[in-house]
C-alpha cells in the first residue's frame, strides 16, 4: 500500500518491553507497510534495568536495520536515533550508507548523544563530555555522508583524508535528524539538519506541549540561520491500546503524569490529524502493548486519517 498524506506517520519497534524473537519482528515490519504505515523506526540501545532486578537488551540497531531493509519494499527505517557514542563516527556514517543502499535511499538518520550510562559502562564506552563528543561526531558523519570526505582532528575523534566510497544512493545523502531539543545540541545541530525530533515525555505527549516545543526550536532555527520551516519537526507520540500496562524503559517505569493517546481508531486519527496541524511533518508512535495486532489497529487509524 502506497501512501500520499502530508504528515507521515511511523512506529518504533519494540524495543525491551518484551523479549521478540526475529521473525515476530519481521513479521510486524511487513505487517506496518502493509496496512500502510511510512517508517520503522528502532532504538539505538544495548541493555537497560528495568523494574524487577530484569536486565534485559534489543538487538543490535544497525544490523537489525540492514535486515528489515531487505525485507520491505516502501517505508522509511531509521534508529531512533543512533547514538553516537557506540559507533566510531566515520563508520557510522559508512554502516548508514550501506543500509541506505540496501533499503534502495530509505534511511533516516537520526543522531543523538545517548543518554543511559548504565549500557555505556557495560560495554565499555565513555559517558563524558557525551556533547562535546557528539559534536566531533557529528561533523564527520555529515561531512561523510553529504559530501563523501572528511579531514577533522578534534579532541575525541580523529579521521585522516577518510574516503565514503561508495556515495549514499541519493545526492547529499540521507536526511539528518537530530534526536534532542537541549539548547546545546540545537546549536550544534540546526545549522545542518533536516529534522529535528522529540520524545513523548519531553513534551508531555500532548498537542499543546508540541506546539510550545516546536515554537521554541522554531526560534533557535531561524537564529542558526535556516529559513522558517526549514527543519522539520517530527515527535514520538505514546499511544495505549487494549492490554497496554505503560511503558517501561531503562530508569525505571515510564508511568509519568502522561496521559497517553488512546488507542481506538477514531482517537489516534484525529490527535495525528492535531499534530498535523501543529506543524509535525512525521511521527513515530510508540504503542502499549507493541504487538502485530496493535500495529493493524494503526492501520485502521491512517484508514480514517487519509478518509477524513
């Protein structure tokens, strides 16, 4: 199913809700483009505590990645977001370009400093000066990715007349989301990106809290110089269908003064429908429970959306 609405709308895979074997992922991957979503989207983490004494990991983002490209045809995939402080940055950007080119230009990439020091202590990662490291990061991956060559010594990272051959499958290479809404990181990321995103808790998973959050990041944008509109707002948004028992991630249980979209039909199309309006160019639902049969009520959603 081929799809023409102006707002796209996504839905990130599960990630440590629940252990999924590969083929359930498979399946609500063919699933999602099916009943007509436009993205996947996967977490870009390695292990988390959760409530219980239970730890527990995803499968690892990039490889994951390369697979699913090779097993969808249309929608869009990206790590939500990767960061970039598990990839030497130059490889990074060459593991983006080769599943760019298997997905046949279908990547996103979306980019953060990451955030969960208890992964970055297990597997051997530092968790300092994560900002400052993303900045050199992210300098060579775009440089990279957009223009194929790179020369940068910083204080973290270093690469040497590093080569990207071959090139992205689409000139200038994959759109560039950054994955944060700090003051710190719109500076480093709004003079070059195409996106920005936020997560549902960040903006309390409502359209007026959206509209306040884009307004501020508006303003930074047209400060680093970009034209307005320029950068498009995307935002993950929390929707809780039937059996859904909140969402439970690495500090703990999600279960904050949020109240998520309610997960009928009707519901989820008409608070898209709002983000729509509030100026959001993709989003990503994070659904509760996270399951094939929730994703097939989600395509009945975008049924009414694109029907309205």
């Amino acid at each position: 199913m081929s799809t023409s609405r102006a707002l796209k709308v996504g839905v990130q895979l599960p990630e440590v809700e629940r252990r999924v074997d590969w083929p359930e992922l498979v399946t609500m991957a063919r699933t999602a483009e099916d009943v007509g979503l436009d993205s996947l989207w996967l977490g870009d983490h390695l292990l988390y505590d959760l409530p219980g004494g239970v730890t527990r990991g995803p499968w690892e983002a990039w490889t994951s990645l390369a697979a699913l490209a090779a097993v969808t045809e249309r929608v869009e995939l990206g790590p939500f977001v990767a960061s970039t402080s598990f990839h030497a940055p130059a490889m990074l950007a060459k593991q983006a370009t080769t599943v760019d080119a298997i997905s046949g230009g279908r990547i996103v990439l979306g980019l953060g400093a990451g955030w969960n020091e208890r992964e970055y202590t297990a597997f051997g990662f530092p968790f300092d000066h994560r900002v400052s490291r993303f900045e050199e990061a992210f300098t060579i991956i775009r440089e990279l990715v957009r223009d194929g060559r790179s020369d940068f010594r910083g204080r973290y990272h270093e690469v040497v007349d590093c080569v990207l051959d071959p090139r992205p499958s689409r000139p200038g290479g994959p759109p560039l989301m950054l994955g944060s809404t700090s003051p710190r990181m719109l500076r480093i990321g709004l003079p070059h990106v195409d996106l920005w995103n936020t997560w549902w808790s960040d903006y309390g998973n409502t359209v007026d809290g959206f509209v306040a959050l884009r307004a501020r990041v508006e303003e930074s944008a047209q400060a680093a110089g970009r034209a307005p509109g320029a950068v498009g707002a995307t935002a993950a948004v929390l929707v809780q269908l039937e059996g859904g028992v909140g969402r439970t991630m690495g500090d703990g249980s999600y279960n904050l003064p949020v109240t998520p979209v309610p997960g009928d039909p009707a519901a989820i199309s008409e608070h898209l429908h709002a983000m729509a309006s509030a100026g959001a160019v993709h989003v990503q639902l994070v659904l509760d429970p996270i399951t094939t049969d929730s994703i097939e009520i989600v395509g009945r959603a975008l049924t009414v959306l694109d029907g309205a």
